[in-house]
C-alpha cells in the first residue's frame, strides 16, 4: 500500500451566496487548492475525482460530480459522487486515498460542495431529515436537532456537564471562526449570549446547533512520488478509520456514544502508530455542540464523561494541549453538508504547513472527524508533518 | 497493485414489488452473492462496502447504503454511497476494485438498489430527468426518452441504420429475457410487436425504453489469496476502465459517440491486454435501444456506424460471435437504475462459470460497460476466466 499525502487543499468562503452555484463555489475551492500547492501541478495530471454531496439544494441532482468535473474542464477524469449525508467528502477524500493507494491514481482530487441557502427552511428541514433513520426518526416528527437533543440530554444526565459546557463549544468555535475570513457565521459570541439563546430542541439552544450553509472544498491527494516533486512541508496521510453505525438512535445501545467514531478512530490510530496523546489539534464534527463532547469521549481525548472538563479547563483552547476546531468548526465556520469532511482536511493541511488563521505552534499530528447523519458513517484521519525525499 | 477476483454475485428478481424494499431487495441480492461462493464465505470477512443507488422512490435518501449493511448485519463495515445516476453500481464496483487492489479490502461488497414503482409516472420521469443535464435539457422539457431520441434521430441519418434495427434490439434483448426467471419483462417480442408500438420519443417507440423496475444487485470481490481458499472456476477483474462525459449532450461535438465509453472500454482493453475480438459475451446499458447500437460502434465490436449489421446479421446473438446482453438487458431483463452496474456483473459471473440461463459456448473474456446519464459517466469492466493457484 502506497504513502499518500495531501499536496494541496482549498475552500471557498462557507455562507449564503444566493450569485454562486455548486459549480462555482467548488471552481473557487479547486482553483484554491491548485494554488496552494504552488500554481505547479498541471491539472491535466488528475487522474480521478471523489466529490461528496448530500444533494441539498442546488439544480443537478444526479451526475452533479461529473458536471462539476466538467465545468473545472476536467474533460474525461473519472468522477465518483460520493453521498455519506454530512461524511460525504469524508468518505470523497477516503476514496481518493485508496485510489492513490491502489496506484490507479497518481493524483487524486477529493472534495465535497453543497447549496442549501436557496431552498426555504421549511425544505431544508426535510433534506436534513432524509440523513436521519426514516421508519422511526423522521416519520415521527424529530428533526436532526430533535435527534441531537437526546443525545445532548443523556450526556447532562449520565456526566458531570452542563448546558454552559454546550455553550462553552459555541465560545470557543467562534473565538476561532472569527479570525477565520472563510467563516459562515464569522463573529464572537459571549457565554452569556452562548447561554441566552433561544430554544431550538432542548437542551440545545440555538447557538448550539450549526447553521446551513453554501460553500465548497478540495483537497489534491498524491503519491509520495509526485508529493516530492514540491517543496515546502509535506502532509502525510497517516492513518485513515471509517466505519458505519446504526443510522437510528433507537438502535444504538447507548445516547452518550458512537461507536462508529470510537471504531474510525481506533483504526485511525493504529494504522498511524499514534495515541490521542500524539495529537497537536484536531478538527472534530460539531454539527450541535453535544457531537463535540461526544467526539472528545469517542476519540480517546478523555476518559468517557470528561468531555465538559477539557472544555472548562481550556484544553481545547489554541493555547490548550489539543487545540480543537482551530477553524471555527461546523458551529462558525459552518456546514454546507458535503463540504465539510474535505473542509476539516483543509484546516489540517494548513495547520501542518503553519499557514492556519489560528496557527497551533508546530505541530506534526492533527487529526479530522467527520460524521455522516447522527453517526451512521464516521471517517477519522491523522495527518502528519513530513519531509519526502525528492 | 494487487490481482482481484469476483467470488459471488447474486440479484433479486427485477420487477415491480410492492411489498419489498430497497432493504428487503438488497438482503436477495446479497444472500444470493453469498450463496454464490459456496455459502462458506463468512460475513465477517467483508471489510467494506460500496453501493450504488440513485435515490428513486423508497425512504431512506441520505445514508441509505449504511441503512443496508445495517440490515444485513455487517455492523461497523465501512459503508459508501455511490451515485453516478445509472452508472451508480458500475462505481461501486470500480470503488470495491480499488479498495481490494489497495489492500484496504480483502474482501469488499459492492452493489446497488432501486425502487422505482413506488413513485407515480410523472415523479419517475421526474427522478430520472435529473440524471440529464438541468439547465438545457431538463428544465427546457427534455425526457430522458427525448435526449436518447435526439441520438437516435441522429444515427439514422448519419449512417445505414434504420428503425428496424432498433425493434432488432427488442427481439433479441426479450428473447434472452424471456429465459431469464429474474428478468422483469420475462416475454419474447416479435420484430412485428416491436415496430408498431405505441411511440415515446421519436423514432424511439415503447419497446425501444427500458422499463423502471424495483430490484437490487451484489458482488463479492476478494484478493487471489483469498479467491483460492474457493472451489471452481474463479472470475478475475482482468481490466477496469472509467471516464465521465459532458452531462448535457449539446455539449458533445457528435450526437451519434458518447466519447466515455469509447475512453473507459480503451483503457479496461489495454488492463486486461484484450481485444474486442477477444470477448465472448458482452452486457451493454441499453437504456434505449439505440444505445445499445452506440455502444457495438463505442466499444469497438464493429466499425464505427455498422452497428446495424451485427443485429440484422445475428453477430450479436446468443449463437453469433459475441452474443451481446444474454441477461435480456436493461431492455427486457429491468432497469433499476442503480442495480444496474453490477447487475451486468452478475450476469459476468454466471457466464464465466458456465451457468447462466442464456449460456454462451465455453468464454473465456466478457465485458461489461454501464452508462450514468446519456454519457456524463462510464464504467467497463473486462472479466476473464481463469484457475487461481490455492
């Protein structure tokens, strides 16, 4: 099996474009990832495309990757949609990387888009439910957040956490999306406002919930051959876990864990040769800010239950011992559904090149978490710094 | 890059089924796979899966392929939705081939699933309209009917072919059907029957369209290592090949070429080392009956516009030289969009190992070659007969 690593990585600004399409805001997110390997890499030496997308909103529904393709003038390259609901470029950019590893592609482009601030919030409450269990979940009336709610629910019950450990996510993820100039929701936000919120599906108000989004992300993958071809730092794929789960909550043994993330995680690990402890950063799934606690307890970041604690302790602070979501995370940065797997490899590749808006100091592990439905897909990937020889 | 091998494939019946399921079809499909291999395949050994569905009809739409190795009990398998519209599960395959030839697989599932009956006339032509370009084609009125009978029109003119060699296509794909207890239009047809029926999109009429059906497909692929510990003939990928097209076919310099097909049947000849000459048996996406003709000139089978020769001449016969969709084809055999790519591997399989219900004098090579669209995305695939060494 071949190394692989991330040679270049670039997004769009994440928002509500009502001018731009999954065309162009996945054109910007290309034309930015080219870049950031140098303007060097000669697009004609793609040989395959992995781009997730939930389908939410937009005009093309089937083929929508190949026309995406197309319009990059990509003219011929293999092109696979990939759909895991909110894990689709997770999944894109886990595809590219078995290409790259199999030799069937030298150069692999992952990446994910979706348009889903130009359908009525009415509409897009029903794309969102369609990555819910359906029979038991969606026909029943809960909304994702509903779904979120009980989990966030038994946490607070089983754990020692509170609903302002919820809002603490929210306080920490817009401190850093507001140095982010890519971020949705761009801006800070107080504990107090955090706490003050209106309800959305209790316990989570709605500076815990994410909000919808337009924007677009990219990721250039390649083999340690042409990855020595650059200079600069090179980004290692290290290890690489995906895993599947329940897509119902009611199916699952517990509400405070998915396994599917302590699965992906696990795999992640090992094939990397790494403990949680190894990790300088991470960019974990946020879609309510009770996924990110979950996140801490699944991946290992604590024992089960602690997750409140490394947030009221700053460990997951920039300047804490695991930075986590330097981005601003799905909560500021926000969650245009397929973008966002591939937008948390972004982070990664410029936190490992020094180039992030909120720069962790030198870093050589990041890791990044991305969650499909209520944890019915899960990918983890650990990246590492490195040198390739030429 | 590793030696892959088909171990099982299996498909439910195709039809209209109101009382199943895109969950209760696949279990078919699949329990049929595993019977396949000898029933000593155990499903523990399945490492991932990757399944291909449009999202027509059913339930569940985002996250449905977790949704399905839920049901069949491969708890915690990595699961990836594939969409490339009809050439969903040629995807899926192709991504089951990566994975296996990476090493990240020793045995993956690939597959796909569709229902389609379940939705009214007007919302499957809707459905399957999105597979079509949006701007030009689907939002001006184009049917997909209407796009494959601009092709049509086009081929008539441009070189000796006629609407009779269209029904030619009929006859011969419901002959083979007819043999077929899986086929969802089990009947023959006579070149009578075919030639006046009621019109759709001229010069296309009833029995130049494939039907929408409800089925499902699967196929286990494996490493030789693991390929050997099975009895019998086994069944080697020998050659994999994919490309993706201009999504609307005003884009394309020829109306009478889908130029994905003519790239991705180049690149899996020249993997597998093969001629057309070589193939004994062929499963072509007639979606229409005058792709089945652009597909004899695409792949190489005759010159480029004697398309109608081979049917008038029997060429493509079960008794001709390379008989050509002896499964009865998406024509009479169904069309469950996303079933359909590795449907066509079923058939693959079965011929390989000299038990199919149209079987073809002692192959050694097939081909199968599905299509996303009228042409936005390909994928062949050249399958060999062989002996591995245990």
């Amino acid at each position: 099996m071949r190394d692989v690593y991330v040679i270049g990585a670039g997004q769009s600004p994440f928002g509500s474009f009502p001018d731009e399409t999954y065309l162009t805001l996945f054109e910007t997110a290309y034309e930015n990832a080219l870049e950031s390997v140098g303007g060097k890499l000669d697009p004609d030496r793609i040989d395959e495309a992995f781009l997730g997308t939930l389908g939410v909103g937009g005009r093309q529904i089937g083929l929508s990757s190949p026309a995406v393709t197309e319009h990059l003038g990509l003219h011929g390259v293999p092109t696979t949609r990939v759909e895991n609901a909110c894990a689709a470029s997770g999944y894109s950019f886990r595809s590219a990387l078995t290409a790259v590893r199999a030799g069937t592609a030298d150069v692999a482009l992952a990446g994910g888009y979706e348009v889903m601030t130009d359908t009525s919030a009415d509409q897009t409450k029903w794309w969102l439910g369609v990555s819910g269990e359906t029979e038991w979940e969606r026909m029943s009336g809960t909304t994702f957040a509903g779904v979120y709610a009980q989990m966030a629910s038994a946490y607070l019950d089983e754990y020692d956490a509170t609903v302002e450990d919820l809002s603490r996510v929210a306080v920490k993820n817009h401190g850093n999306g507001a140095k982010n100039p890519k971020a949705h929701l761009g801006f800070e936000c107080s504990l107090e406002d955090a706490n003050s919120a209106p309800g959305v599906a209790d316990p989570l108000n709605l500076y815990h919930c994410c909000p919808t989004t337009d924007g677009a992300s990219a990721a250039l993958l390649a083999s340690e051959e042409v990855a020595a071809e650059f200079d600069g730092p090179s980004v290692k794929i290290a290890g690489a876990g995906a895993a599947s789960g329940r897509v119902g909550l009611f199916q699952r043994e517990s509400l405070t864990s998915i396994p599917a993330s302590v699965q992906a995680g696990e795999e992640a690990y090992a094939e990397a040769g790494v403990t949680p402890d190894d990790l300088d950063f991470a960019e974990v799934h946020d879609c309510f800010a009770i996924a990110e606690l979950l996140a801490y307890d699944d991946l290992g970041f604590c024992e089960r239950g602690e997750a409140g604690r490394l947030l009221r302790e700053g460990v997951v602070d920039p300047d804490g011992e695991l930075p986590t979501n330097t981005s601003g995370g799905l909560k500021s940065k926000g969650h245009p559904i397929g973008a966002t797997g591939t937008g948390q490899v972004v982070e990664a590749f410029f936190q490992l090149r020094g180039e992030a808006h909120v720069q962790v100091d030198d870093p050589t592990y990041g890791l990044t978490h991305n969650v499909g439905g209520s944890g019915g897909g899960v990918t983890v990937h650990v990246f590492e710094r490195t040198e390739v020889d030429a």
